[in-house]
C-alpha cells in the first residue's frame, strides 16, 4: 500500500518534473517570441498605419462634405451657413493635423506629396478672411469659394492615392513578417494550458462586471421613465416614418389622448407647422431642430407649442424624440406686452399733440398781449400811460418766458434736441446779450460787464440759437437773483484737439446757493430756497434746460456758490473754428417796415384774406399780384419774375404745395422765396413744407409785423394759436389800422353773408357732396382766420381735418356747434361793426 502510493507519489513527482522542465523549456522559448510578438502586436493593436491610412482617407471625405455643404447653402440660402462654417473648421483642422503630426507627416513626405499639402494648406489661408468675415459677403463671394474649394480636389486626391499605397505595401510586408512569429507563438502556446486558466478567470471578471453594468443600466432606464413620465413637457418619440413608439403622461394630457390609442399614430397627425406649410415630421435631414407649431387636440381644438426634435440612433434604426411646450400663456404675455407698447406709443403721439395745441392755445393771447402793446407804443403820451404799458408788457414778457421755457422742457423730453450746426460770429452775440440784458440787470440795481479773453473770439460752427439760449438762460437766472450788486459775462477761448474749448462763467454776487441744495439746481422745476429771493417768480426750469442743451452739445456745465457771496454757473463747449467767409451773421434790427419796394405774388383761394393781405403789401409800397389758386399762381410764376411768393396751402384745383413743385420745376420764378400761408402749423408741417421747395412759413392770422419779417428774409414769429374767446380783438384792431373803416365794413359784411351761406348749405347737406362741403369749409375758415373768430376757425379746421382723413363723415354731431359759434361770432362781428360806424361819426 505504502510502495504504491509511493510510487504513485514518485509518478506524479516525475510527471511534476517533466511538466515542469517541460514549462520551463517551454517558456524559455515562449518568453523572446512572446516578446517580439508582443512589440508588434503592440504596433498592430495602436494601428498606427491603419490609423495613418484612415486619416488621409478621411480628408478627401471631410472635402466632400464641405462640397456638399456649399451645394446645401446654394439651394437653401443663409440658414445653411452654420453648417459650411462646421464643414470648412472640420477639413481645416484635418489638414493641419496632417501637416503638423511627424507620423502623418512622414507618411505623405514618402508617398512625395508633402508639396501638394502644403499648397491644399495655403489655398485654405486663403479662404479664411471669407469665413471669418461677414455672412453677407460670404454669400456674395459663394461662387469664389466654391472655385477654390473645386481647385483642391486633384492635390486631395493624389495625396490620397499615394500616401495610401505607399502605407498599404509597408503594411502589407509587416504583416507578413508578423505571421511567421505569430505560427511561432500558436506552437508555443499549445503547451501553455495557463492560458486557459487565465481565459477562464478573465471570463469570470468579464462576467461580474457585466453583471454590475445590467444592474446600474437598469437602474439608469428606470430612472430615465420616471424623468420621462413626470416631466411638464410633452416627450414623444417617432420612428423614421413618424410612427409614435412612446407617449409621456404629460401628452396625453396636452393633446386629449390615450397612450395606447397614440401608439402607431402619425406624429404629423398631432403636431403641424402652424402656417401653410405641409407636415414635416420628423425632420430627416436635420438631427436637431426647434420652432413653433400648433397641437391638435383630440376635442378639434389647437394649442400653440414649441417643438424640439432630437434624433438617435437605437437597435439599428433611426429614432426621434420631441419635446412639446404649451406656449398658450407665453404668447398672451407677449400680445399683453405689445399691447403696453402701442399704448406707450400712443401716449408719446398724444403727448405730442397736446404740445401742439398747447402752443396754440397758450401763446396766441400772450402774443396778442404783446402786439397790443407794440401798437400803443406810438399812440400813448402821457408818462403815467407808458408807465402802465411797460408794466404791461413786462409781465406779458415774463408769462410768455414761463409758457415757452414749460413748452421747450415738454418738447425736449417728447422729440429730443436737435442741434442746427452753422458757422456764427460768436462777439455780436455776446454784444446783443449784453445789450439785450443790460436794462434789465439796472432795474434791480446791477450792474452787468462782458469780458473777453481774447478780446475778439472768433468765428465758430455750433447751434447759434441753442448758444444764445444758453446764456440767456444762465444770465436771466443770475439777475432775478441778484439786486444793487454786480454780474459778470466772463468768456474765454483755448485751442484743443478739434477746436476752440469756450469756457462761459456768469459770476453774480447774489444770495448764492446752499451747498446741500447745489446738486438739484439744475434739476426740472427746482427752486431752491434763497430767503426773501425764493420770491422771486420762475418755473425752476430754465436751468434744468441748460443742463440739456450742453449735454446735447457734448459740454459740461456746473456751479460754485457760497451762500450769501454769490454764484458762478460755468459752461464748457468744443467747438470748430469757422471760416471768417462763411459766415452770414443775422443781427435782427427795426429794418423791416423799411424795406424795398417788391414785386409780389399772392396765391390765395379767400377774396377775404387776398384783400386784407393785399392791404398791407400795399401800404408798405410793394406790388401785388394776385392768383385765387396754385395753377393760376403756378402759371404766373413760370411766364414772369416776382421777388416773393405767398403761398396758400389748401385751395381748390391745385393746392400750394403742388403748386411750389411745379414752380420750383422751371420758370421765370424758379429760384424766388416761396412762404406758405396756413391756418394751422405743426412742426411737421413745417418740414414738409421745407421739403417741398418753400422757404418759410407764416400762420394766420397774419400780422403786419410777420410779414415785413419774412420780406426781410427771417423767420416768422409764431403768433397762431387758439383762443377761449369768440372773437380777438387784436386782430381786428390790426385789420382797422390796415384798412379804411369803409373797407373794413365792407370785408365784414361779406364775411357775414359767407357764414350764412355756409350754414344754409351745411343744413341743406343733402344736395352737396363731400368734396364740395370740404372746399366750402377750407374757405370759410380761412375768412374767420383772417377776422380773429379763433373759436369758429378751430372747430371748421378740425371739421377740414376729419373731411380730408375719413370717407362719409356724417356731419349732424357738427352742425349744432357750428351753429352755435357761428351766432356768437356774427353777433360779435355785428357789434364791432357798430363801433367801426360809431367812432367814424364821432
């Protein structure tokens, strides 16, 4: 027993050591082979050639997809351009790395194309400032780029051609080689039996950790059907032909249907485009995409939803997957938002219009203050009625300050500042400031001085008017401020880059300004505090508009104050020198009632107003010639030469601005001053009437005063407006010194008889058309213009509005107004008339 287990012991001792001579034999011959075996199967396993081989395959493939990209953006337009811009990096990137790595490098040296690389790369630097530059001129060059792109193709291909076969020959041979040492190794091998074990132990941790990766994919995919069915958004997926494969529970909420009922439905059959377009889901040529569509519900209602398609491929084919959004509430917000912004908008032109009457309604009176003052000037003799009248016009000036300052902040808050840039002579306009303010600093007791470094300024380009409101504004401010004292006008000039830095410093030894109260002074509707000063009348706004102005001209502007010593407001501006010849500065004088005699055109539609009108050019020694339309007055300006044109603007067969076109077009006049006559005048108007050829613009009622200006070759002052009252009277007294009283009767006595067959006419409507109420009303208003019925000439003017914007007006909400205004206004006219007769007999 003890022998045969012995000898069994001595057998598997023996068998133990020849297995174990034999492995060692074995291994002694397997190690070098597996070692050399192992080096190239190193270098097979890195696939450096295949790898070599596969990246210059894969430039003549990235070449013809950036073709084919180009040919894309041909036949669909711009939107295509983020995939060119995709294409070209991708084949850029491939030929640099071919350039740049010494493994592909080599390749292609010794396949003797590393010169057609080099050129495929220069020809690419070309391109670049096309690609980097703007879409629009990549579009304009598409036909350059798809030149240098096609010149590529032969270096592409002979690279390709060559490098590969170079590289598939060596590979070939390694092959080779390695399968003798690979034959080698399978004998060895064979009595490798570890390897088994080692395949068999492989196979054990290959399985647990497959075991593990099934477990967490498990976990993932339930974690994925939660986030799927508990998501807000609609998540449906399709297959390529648009069948639906999954449906979450939030769309079946939103569409109104079952999940099994929507499996196997046609997406399309659900979500479409929300125009006229045909279905198209799924997008197949784009794996990503998102818009707007519209949802059908399953009760035949829509919905409005954002669509996002992602597509992937699964088990061999191809899937999509949509994201659906209700954007019911978005799209009310946005309608809600649009909706503000119109209201917005109609609040900024409401706001404008309200400007426009205000001008009318507030300023009209002030001027007729003024003008009635102007016209006693001459008549008053006594020291205590010129007294009174300067206390007159005083606080009419001051009120008109107060209206127009309030106006000027409103309008440059509404329309902005806009700056008209002119060459000026800026020491006359010191001069005039001067002399304008100097009489009004000596009634408080001031003494006011002008100081110059240097003494002669210059010429400069700026706004004069703006420069001239400016310290006006700054000068004003410091007399109401100041009594028995001094103000100084300091204004100095220094050259810097692009101009002349004009520094303008008004010093005052006023009651000063607190130092808490210094940063609101130039604030809106500030007035700060100044003991018995805050008296002192003002809107707090004239300030607050110098702030604005020198904001707009790009200056600065500040304070220094100490209370009780006084205030130095300061101003800085850069502005361009002028040149000495280009400038025409405008000094306003008392000239116009002197001015030469002129042949003069007057093209009015209103017997009434072409004789009142006529009166005055008359009496001031001029020539008139009159036309009752704009072809006549067309027709009169081509065959003969007149100084000036007045021209109407809204008369029956050709109105004045057709009329200025058609003389402006040629003719004996071509080149003569044309100023429209108007009742009514926005700033609009005026810059239409600009536009068209006129020169100027004058409202009615028209006085004396503005049309010597505009004869002149200035601006008409605005004096139009409307007023609360039925009749002015400042106008009609104006009429009176202008016409006999004789005259006078008579013109008010036709426009008498006009206003009753104006009336009649409206009450027997029936028998006239639109146009013909029209024509009869722009008449009519322009006789109460000239006649000062403020009240009825609006009312008709608004009616001539709504006659011109709108078809079949039904004029009975008018008639009764109309009525009404007309019986104040004979009335009134009727008792003027009476005094004219009254104070001819006396």
């Amino acid at each position: 027993m003890l022998t045969q287990k012995l000898g069994r012991m001595r057998v598997r001792s023996v068998q133990t050591a020849i297995l174990a001579v034999f492995g060692v034999l074995s291994l002694s011959l397997l190690i070098p082979l597996w070692v050399i075996v192992t080096d190239r199967l190193n270098e097979m396993q890195s696939a450096r050639r295949d790898n070599v081989i596969w990246t210059i395959t894969q430039l003549e493939v990235e070449y013809l997809e950036l073709e084919k990209a180009i040919l894309v953006l041909e036949l669909n337009g711009p939107e295509m351009l983020p995939e060119l811009h995709r294409r070209f990096n991708v084949f850029y990137s491939r030929v640099g790395t071919l350039r740049q790595s010494p493994l592909y490098r080599t390749a292609i040296t010794e396949a003797g194309e590393a010169a057609n690389l080099e050129l495929l790369q220069v020809r690419l630097e070309r391109l670049l400032p096309l690609m980097d530059g703007h879409d629009a001129e990549l579009m304009s060059q598409l036909g350059v780029f798809r030149a240098q792109v096609a010149a590529m193709r032969t270096p592409i291909q002979r690279i390709v051609k060559n490098g590969n076969f170079v590289l598939v020959t060596r590979i070939e041979e390694a092959r080779k080689e390695t399968a003798v040492l690979v034959r080698r190794l399978g004998v060895a091998s064979l009595v490798l039996f570890g390897s088994l074990f080692g395949a068999a132990v492989l196979y054990a941790r290959l399985f647990a950790v497959y075991k593990r990766r099934a477990k967490e994919n498990l976990q993932t995919s339930l974690r994925l059907s939660t986030v799927i069915s508990t998501s807000p958004d609609a998540i449906i997926v399709a297959d390529s032909a648009g069948g639906i494969l999954d449906f979450n529970d939030a769309a079946e909420r939103l569409f109104g249907v079952e999940h099994s009922h929507a499996i196997g439905q046609r997406i399309a059959e659900l979500v479409r485009p929300d125009t006229d377009e045909a279905d198209v889901l799924p997008e197949r040529e784009k794996n990503f995409f998102r818009r707007r569509m519209a949802g059908q519900r399953q009760d035949g209602s829509t919905v409005p939803l954002e669509v996002s398609q992602g597509s992937t491929a699964f088990e061999r084919r191809r899937v999509y997957v949509y994201f659906l959004r209700d954007i019911t509430e978005r799209l009310q917000s946005e309608a809600a938002l649009q909706a503000s912004l119109d209201k917005a908008r109609a609040g900024e032109r409401a706001k404008a219009h309200f400007l426009a009457v205000m001008s009318h309604e507030m300023r009209t009176p002030l001027n007729g203050i003024l003008g009635v003052v102007d016209l006693m000037r001459d008549s008053v003799t006594t020291e205590k009625d010129r007294h009174y009248l300067a206390l007159l016009e005083k606080s009419g000036q001051v009120l008109l300050e107060h209206v127009n300052e309030v106006l000027d902040i409103t309008a440059i808050e509404a329309q902005g500042i806009t700056l008209n840039v002119a060459p000026f002579h800026l020491d006359p306009l010191l001069e005039e400031l001067i002399s304008t303010f100097t009489p009004v600093a000596k009634a408080r007791g001031n003494r006011l001085e002008l100081s110059c470094s240097p003494e002669v300024l210059g010429y400069f380009q700026g706004d004069l008017m703006r420069l001239r409101q400016i310290i006006a504004n700054l000068l004003s401010n410091a007399i109401k401020f100041t009594e028995n004292g001094r103000i100084d006008l300091v204004v100095s000039a220094c050259p810097v880059n692009g101009g002349q830095e004009i520094e303008i410093q008004v010093a005052d030894t006023g009651v000063g300004i607190p130092e808490e109260n210094q940063a609101y002074v130039f604030d809106d509707f500030v007035r700060v505090g100044r003991g018995r000063a805050s008296q002192v009348e003002g809107t707090g706004l004239g300030l607050g508009i110098v702030r604005r102005i020198v904001t707009a001209m790009g200056g600065q502007v500040g304070l220094d104050s100490i209370k009780g010593e006084g205030s130095l407001f300061w101003v800085r501006l850069v502005l361009p020198e002028a040149q000495v010849q280009a400038v025409e500065t405008v000094i306003e004088t008392d000239q116009n009632k002197d001015l030469r005699p002129m042949e003069i055109l007057m093209v009015e539609d209103n017997p009434t107003n072409r004789f009142v009108l006529r009166e005055m050019l008359e009496q001031d020694g001029h020539f008139v010639t009159e036309a009752e339309n704009g072809k006549i007055g067309a027709e009169l300006a081509q065959d003969r030469h007149f100084d000036t044109i007045l021209m109407d603007i809204n008369m029956p067969v050709m109105g004045g601005v057709e009329a200025t076109r058609l003389i402006r077009a040629g003719g004996a006049s071509k080149g003569v001053r044309i100023i429209a006559l108007t009742a009514h005048v926005l700033d609009q108007d005026t810059q239409f009437y600009r536009e068209v050829g006129m020169n100027g613009v004058v409202s009615k009622p028209i006085s004396r005063r503005n049309i010597r200006r505009v004869l002149g070759g200035k601006t008409a002052r605005t004096e139009d407006g409307r007023r609360s009252r039925t009749l002015d009277r400042v106008v009609l007294s104006q009429l009176c010194k202008t016409l006999p009283s004789d005259r006078m009767a008579h013109t008010i006595s036709g426009v008498l008889t006009e206003g009753d067959d104006y009336i009649a006419a409206l009450e027997g409507r029936s028998a006239l058309t639109q146009e013909e109420v029209l024509d009869m009303t722009h008449t009519f208003a322009g006789s109460c213009a000239i006649m000062g019925a403020t009240r009825l000439r609006n009312t008709l003017a608004r009616l001539e509005e709504t006659l011109r914007r709108q078809q079949d007006v039904d004029l009975n909400p008018w008639i009764a107004p109309l009525q009404t205004l007309w019986r104040e206004t004979r009335a009134e006219l009727e008792d003027f008339t009476a005094e004219i007769r009254g104070n001819r007999k006396g």
